[in-house]
C-alpha cells in the first residue's frame, strides 16, 4: 500500500508484488497440506471438517483460537488487497 501512495518506483512494486506471489504460493500449499490431512484422518477437507478435528481434539480450545486468530489475519489481508487493488 504504502509503495502505491508514494508512486514508488515500478521496480519497488514489482518487488513487493513478486514477495506477494511467494506468499500466496505458501499459502496455497499449506492449504493443500491441510486438506491432505483432513482427508487422511477421514475429514471432509473443508472448515467444516476442521471443525470436528478441532472438536475432536482440541479439548482446551488452544488451536481453535490460534485458527481463529489465523482465519481473522487472513480476513485482514484479503481487505488490504481489495483496498490495494481499488488504489491501483
């Protein structure tokens, strides 16, 4: 955001959007991981089947508010690139 209000460089913006790319690539293989998880332990590879993983596991309900806490983040990120993609 912060190289689009400053008119920054195209090379500052084409850095920033090549380290989002990395990010996005993680991310979508960390889902994939999670889902191929889900699947292995006979969950259905969606929030639904995260959920009674969670239920099932998850007595303390630490890791469902460390999810949560992610899930939340996410939100937050997704905002910030519709914020950025309305500025561009």
């Amino acid at each position: 955001h912060e190289i689009l209000v400053r008119n920054d460089s195209p090379e500052a913006l084409e850095a920033a959007c090549g380290a989002r790319q990395q990010r996005m690539g993680e991310l979508l293989r960390i889902q994939d991981e999670r889902r191929g998880v889900l699947r292995m332990l006979g969950q259905s590879p969606d929030n639904a089947g995260l959920d009674a993983l969670l239920r099932a596991c998850d007595t303390g309900d630490h890791l469902r508010a460390r999810w949560t806490a992610c899930a939340e983040a996410a939100q937050r990120c997704r905002e910030l690139n519709d914020r950025n993609g309305a500025l561009v």
